[in-house]
C-alpha cells in the first residue's frame, strides 16, 4: 500500500458567500466520502481561509522573508486535504474523484518516503 496526499483546491468565494445549509450539505458529503472510503482515509482537515496564511521564504542574505499572504496568489486556493492509502495510482484517483470539491477540484499526490 502507498498514500497520496489529495489536495482540495477550491474558489473561497464559494464558501464565503455559502448559506448555512449550503456548508452543512458540503459537511455532510465529507462525512459520506469519509464513511464510504473507510480505512483508506488515515486524516484529513480543513484550512482556514488564505487571508489567515503566513509564507516563510528564504532571503538572499540566508536569512528569512515572512509575509502575512498565501504562498501563491490563485483563483483556487489548498483548502484542505485528505491522507489516503491505496494499491496505486489507479485506485488513488478512484478515491479521489470521491471527494466533495463542490467550487473547485482536486489534486492527487504520492508520498515520498523519506
């Protein structure tokens, strides 16, 4: 078995702007992949909204750059994850194209041993 990190990357506008019933489906469609996906799912969260993120860079002087801003500027922003186990890629992607992704989609990444 491998794990691969599924990366939800949505449009926060869609959360921003989502009645309260709204969020409550999109919670209870994670909590349906969650259940439906069993022990394949070893974790996951939800981020705070991009607004909230602090980037760390290094600088030219070998020291560090910290800016109260998201890593990249994008339409769709990481706004959570799940940590998976699967056979391969295959079964993998079979995951997650389980995964609510109501205003945007998302990304499926091997882990590297280390």
């Amino acid at each position: 078995m491998s794990q691969y990190l599924v990366l939800i990357y949505e449009n926060e506008t869609g959360y921003a702007t989502a009645s309260d019933p709204v969020i409550g489906e999109i919670l209870a469609e994670h909590v349906k992949f969650q259940a439906n996906v069993g022990a394949a799912n070893q974790g996951g969260g939800w981020l705070q909204p991009t607004m909230t993120a602090t980037s760390i860079r290094t600088d030219d002087a070998g020291g560090f750059d910290v800016t109260d801003a998201p890593f990249a500027e994008a339409k769709e922003a990481l706004g959570g994850y799940y940590l998976i186990e699967a056979d391969d890629l295959d079964a993998a992607i079979a995951i997650a194209k389980q995964v609510p992704a109501r205003f945007g989609g998302v990304e499926v990444r091997p882990l590297r041993a280390m």
